[in-house]
C-alpha cells in the first residue's frame, strides 16, 4: 500500500442550493415533510421556486459539502460528481476548485440541466429540502476514476448517491477500488426517508463494503427498523468498524467495537439554518481520522465545524475552519 | 395630484452578486481600490471569477436592494432595470418579486447577459465591487413607464445608473414624469469614484431634478470637492429640500433648509459584510418618509434597516424588517 496522496475522496450528487425562508404554513401548503429531502422533477422545481421567497445560490451537495469542509480545514481532498456544461455546472466547478479540491469529473454536454435543491429553512432553523437531480442522473461507474479514489485515504459516499439509476454502480465501483488499495471505505446515511426508500441495499452495503458510517439517530433507528437507540448502536458496532452517530444538540456517539466516545455538541450563539451540519461534521471528523487523532479529537472537531455551518444559511463554511477550530 | 399608489419606484443597474471572501493581498494583486465599484468587462470578469474564492450568488443592485428592503419593512414598491432573458434575469426577477416588488421591465432578448457583481469581502467587513454591467447597458427611457412612475410617491434613482450609456436619459425621463405628476425625486449618490466620474452632471442633475438626496460622507464630499464635511452638509442644504447623509459606525446627519437631525447608528453584535448598508439605510428613511413620519424616526429606521444587512453577507434582508424593526 502506497502513501495516499490525499486524504479523502467523495462521491456524490453535485447540487447547487437555492436557499429560501418559509414558514411551516408553506410546508403544508406544497405537502413537504419538514427535515426531509423529497426528490423532484423539474416542474415541480418550477412550481415550487416560483411560490418560495427570495433566494440564495450557493453550492451544496452532501458529499460535496464535506469535502468543501475537509479542504477548509487543511485537508486534501477530492470529489467525483455530475455536473452540466451551463452556468450552474460553473459555479458548481469554481466553489468546490475554489474551495481548494481536485474535482476530475467532466461536465455533461447534453441531457438535464446541472441538479438544483430548493431548500427552505423554517424559523426553528430546520431545513426541508426538495431536490431536481438533473445531471447527477448521468454519474456511472465511467466516472470513478481508478487512480483517483486509490489514491485517497477514505473514500467517502453519501446515502443520496442511491437516488439517481446508476450511481449505485459507482458507489460499488468505487468501493472495490478502494478496498483492493486497501482504503477505508465510509458512508454517511443521508435522510432517514432516503434509507427507508433504500433499506435492504443500504443494509447489504454496509455489510459488505463499508467500514465508516455518519449516521443520525434517526437514519440509524431507520436502517436497523428498531425505535431503540441503544439497540441500533449495538448492532452497528457489529456490523462495521467505526461509526459516529449525531444527535443535534445532544452531540454524538462515536464506537467500534470496542469503544464508545461520547462528544457534547460546540456551543453556538444562533443557530440560523441546520443545513449542512451532519455534512460538516464529517468532514471534521474525517479530517481527524485521517490525522490520526483519537476518536473523541475527531468527534469535537466534528462538533467544531458542524456549529459553524449552522450560524448562517448555506452548507459551506464561511468562515475558514483551519482558523475556527483553533480559535 | 391623486393617491399615489405605490410608496417608491426605484431604477437602477439590475445586477446578481457574486460574495465571496478575500484578503488585502488579493485586491492588491488585482489592483482594486477597497471599498470601491470598479466597472469591469466579460474578459476580466471571467479572471477575477477564476481567481476568487468560493461564492453565493443573491440578487442585488445597489436600487433594487432598496426597494426589496422597503417591500420587507411592508412598504408598497416598484422596480425598473434591464436584465437579460437568461438564467441569472429569472432569479433575478424571481427575487425581486417574490419579495412583494412590482417589476415590469421586459427582459432583453438579445445582447449581453444579466449583470453580475463580484464583491470581495475583507475581514474588516468592507466591500469590494468589480461590476460587469451587461444587460444593464440595454436600459433606456422607453424602459420608463409614465403611469408606473407617476404611481409612486417617490422615484428613487441610484447614481451608479449615470455609468451606463442610455440610463442618463432614463434618469431624466423618470424625474420629469415624477414632477408633472406632482411627485418627489430622490437621488442615492452610490459611490464616490462615481461622483468623480460623473461630478459636474450629477450637480447639474441634483440642482435641477432632485428633491431628496443619500449620500455618504465621502460621496457628498467629492460631489462638492471639498475635503470640508460640514461645508458640504451647508451647500447640499442650499440645493436640495432634504438630505441624508450617513456616517458608518457615527450614524447619519438628516439635513433641510432648517432643520438638522443627528441620528444614531444601530447596535450590531457583529459586522460581517457592509455591502447594502447604505442602500438599507435610503430603504427604511424612504419607508418613514413616505408614511409622514418625522424626519429622526425616519433615520432610525434606515439605521436599524442598516443593521440587519451588515450583519450577514449578501446585501437583501435575512429576516424580515417590518418584524425587525419592531423588536
């Protein structure tokens, strides 16, 4: 096994956010389930973006969100994902290469436009978020590029990734190669409603190729089909080597098999929209896996970036978090 | 004179910004001029663009950011400015109307694209703007319509309108509409390199068109080439019926032929971004004014409207101001 040239590579669905308040009247009125991720097609996303406020664009994406995360920390890093040759795939390209990240994967030059996620952030600060996926249709095993993903410590997959058709053969692809280059593999489950749609093949993935997984309480409660919290954590500890679980304000658990670390949330003054925290908090957390630090480092680092990214609107850090988490 | 229907119209350069951070060495290396508005064309804002750091992009304009904040405070608002019939004219358009704002204007079919902004934000919270103005240069006096002018109380014009060639004669329109029909004139003077590019016909203009002018104190100082604040404050007394001239962190002077208000700046826990504060500050006097209230209520509401939008980046309300305002 080589020196890794980067820490982590992630793979998944490249979206720009279009950022909006809203009220819970609004959720009710477009039949949206607060806290969840609905997919929809592009008139729906006409629909909605013509009924919502004013909005913000910024660069979004799960897996891109931590990788943009590892990268302001001071990581390296690198992303696969699906973009189109218009001006939202430009700005896709220029935050995340901004952000400090190599991201090989060509631009579409036909079919659905760069993916768009319309996300409403409520007053309590949570986030409901409606996705067209546009482009990320087109991510295929094609687009996983050997080299690359050999050449990274983790590789690093988001749930969302088994939405679109062939993106679950490039999440195997990826996996085998980082296996046969005797990477670790990590998973972050997504949304409790994107495991639910997906949970035999969610189980059998983590089973058979993952040795990291982000969960939240309620995705990790979704995927074992218990309402036991301890009993999902017992089971998880069986099944892969390392998992943190986040619990909002409660912090996280992080255990392997031999462990349990528990981690208090950072402190936050206001939190203005949680989007974007648990993509944050893997990223933290990572970026001190692949440092080798001790768990309970990784999980306050973790902490550290998810509470910068819920002080503002938007999943990417505004603040460079080398700096933040010194401070 | 009957009723008017709307409190203001605003015209000016319809433009999307693009926020991103940056340090003092990367204007110095670009050869901006901190705190300034720096016309640029496509070529050198496709290389700032590159060089630059991750971005959002929000709607702005330093008129349009006005009337979106009178529109949030509950005030009754129009808009006039050009944008081009592509993806950035519909957010555009998108924003501004979802905000509450009458905006008529035809997109261009053809010609340039919709304007973009590229504003550097230094850690000392001040603004860089580098403007490719674009579909804007498409704006001319057919785009001014006489009814929706003669609606509004006031006709709020942005000085940064004088750059592009056939706003002059838009600008000229607009005044003589807003006179015949009995109604006021307000004039923000945008930017002191503006000033400087512009000073002998923005005097002619203020002399002969206006009744309100904004300005601060740097912009009011070139308009009168003196290094003198209080000589200024005494000449623009002599040529406009009212005057409001901010100071930053010293708050603002209300200024008419006799009277004279000081007017305290809003507390800010912390300034991130002062991009829009002056447009805020003409948003919530324009909201007092138009409502009779007197002229240091007037002020206090710019300053509080002021306030909001320095504490966040981007340069349109994050929360909504007739609440804000209440609190």
């Amino acid at each position: 096994m080589t020196t890794a040239k980067l820490d982590v590579v992630g793979i998944g669905n490249a979206i720009v956010d279009v950022i909006s308040q809203a009220d819970d009247a609004f959720l009710a009125a477009h039949a949206m389930d607060k806290g969840a991720m609905m997919l929809i097609d592009e008139e729906r996303a006409e629909a909605i973006y013509g009924a919502m406020g004013p909005g913000i664009e910024a660069s979004g994406g799960s897996a891109g969100n931590t990788i943009a995360g590892i990268a302001s920390l001071g990581g390296k890093a690198g992303y696969i994902g699906k973009i189109r040759d218009d001006l939202l795939g430009k700005v896709y390209r220029h935050d995340i290469t901004a952000a400090g990240v190599a991201f090989p994967t060509p631009a579409a030059t036909s079919g659905p436009a760069t993916a768009r996620c319309l996300i409403l952030v409520t007053p309590d600060a949570q986030r409901t978020m409606n996705t067209f996926l546009g482009a990320c249709v087109g991510l295929g095993p094609d687009d996983v590029d050997a080299e690359f993903v050999a050449s990274a410590q983790v590789t690093y997959l988001e749930g969302y990734l088994y939405d679109p058709p062939l993106a679950q053969a490039a999440f195997r692809r990826a996996a085998e190669i980082a296996h046969a280059a005797g990477r670790k593999v990590a998973l972050s489950l997504s949304d409790s409603f994107c495991v639910h749609r997906h949970c035999q093949a969610f189980l059998d993935l983590v089973e058979g190729h993952v040795d990291i997984l982000f969960a939240n309480e309620a995705e990790l409660t979704a995927l074992f089909e218990t309402g036991n919290f301890d009993d999902a954590v017992a089971r998880v500890r069986r099944m892969v080597e390392l998992a943190a679980v986040t619990r909002g304000a409660k912090g996280s658990v992080v255990v392997t098999r031999d462990e349990l670390v528990e981690v208090p949330a950072a402190p936050v003054a206001r939190v203005v929209d949680t989007t974007g925290a648990g993509d944050l908090y893997a990223a933290g957390f990572l970026y001190g896996l692949t440092r080798q630090l001790p768990l309970a480092e990784c999980g306050r680092i973790g902490s550290l970036a998810a509470a910068e990214i819920i002080s503002h609107y938007g999943a990417r850090p505004e603040t460079p978090l080398a700096a933040y988490i010194q401070a």
